[in-house]
C-alpha cells in the first residue's frame, strides 16, 4: 500500500467520517463539537444519529467541487420541494447567511423555485425566510449575518438539537 493509498483509506475509515459528520452537524447547528453527539441522540436517537453523522461526514459535505454556498443553495432547494419548514428549515438559512446567502438571494432562490417546485411550498418557505429577515437572522448578500448571542443552556435556540 502507498502512502497516498493508507491516506485515503485513513480519510475514508468510519472515525474519521463520525468526526467530519460531528464536525458539519456543529457548523449546521452552530453548537460546540462536544455537545452535538447527545443533542442529536437525544433528538433522533443513537442509531439515527450514528447514520446521521457518517452520512455528513462523506464525500458530500467535504467535496472541493462545491462551496459552502453551493451546498446551502441545494439543501435549502431540496428542503423547499418536500415542503419543509420551521426549524429545520431555519437552521439552513441561518447558515446560508453566514455562506453568504443573505434576504435578497434567498428571495430570488424561491422565486425561481416557485416556477419549478409549484407556488405552495415555494410560499411556505418565502414565509421562513422572512420570518428570518424580520429577527435579524439574514445578512445581505455576501455578507455572513452577524451570529446571535448564544443562548443559555436551558432555552436552547429553535433548529438546534436538543431542543
């Protein structure tokens, strides 16, 4: 096995992806690496989680071929067309705009969206995105939104596990 090969296969073995998967779950969530594992567990449970941070941790979330930004304009597409709101949705913008994705962006996203995944879920997510707007979670574009002040302990913020 060459050096490049044991590397790879390092990247590649089922730590290193849990902790990549941890690692993207905490920039999602924006909560410490420490605190995502029983946040998730106790949100989904520990199998779910498990297959939640491997998945994450993949080629996917990693790959050089995509930015950040490129990856929050497909989830939060992908999202939109199942028709998926609230928290889960929230979570996505809030990292779209600390990718650079701000209020106007977002706008002309679902707009497009509207003329291809049909009016009623593009309008349902136009609603989360200006509820977002409305609470300060929404830079403009190209410029990542300010994060909030962390919340204590006992009122964690909507969108994050453990809630």
């Amino acid at each position: 096995m060459t050096t490049a090969d044991a590397d790879l296969t390092a990247e590649n073995s089922a730590a290193a992806r849990r902790a990549r998967g941890i690692a993207a779950y905490a920039r999602i969530f924006d909560v410490p690496e420490q605190d995502v594992e029983a946040a998730m567990t106790a949100r989904v449970g520990p199998v779910f989680a498990a297959e939640a941070f491997a998945s994450a941790g993949g080629p996917a979330w990693s790959h050089g071929a995509l930015t950040a930004r490129d990856r929050s304009v497909a989830i939060i597409t992908a999202l939109t067309a199942q028709g998926v709101t609230g928290d889960r949705l929230d979570t996505h913008l809030r990292l779209a705009s600390a990718n650079g994705i701000g209020h106007e962006g977002l706008t002309a996203l679902m707009t497009l969206l509207a003329n291809y995944i049909g009016y009623p879920h593009a309008s349902a997510a136009m609603e989360s995105v200006e509820r977002a707007a409305r609470s300060g979670l929404l830079a403009a574009d190209g410029n990542p939104a300010t994060p909030p002040a962390p919340r204590p302990e006992s009122d964690p913020a909507p969108g994050r596990p453990g809630r």
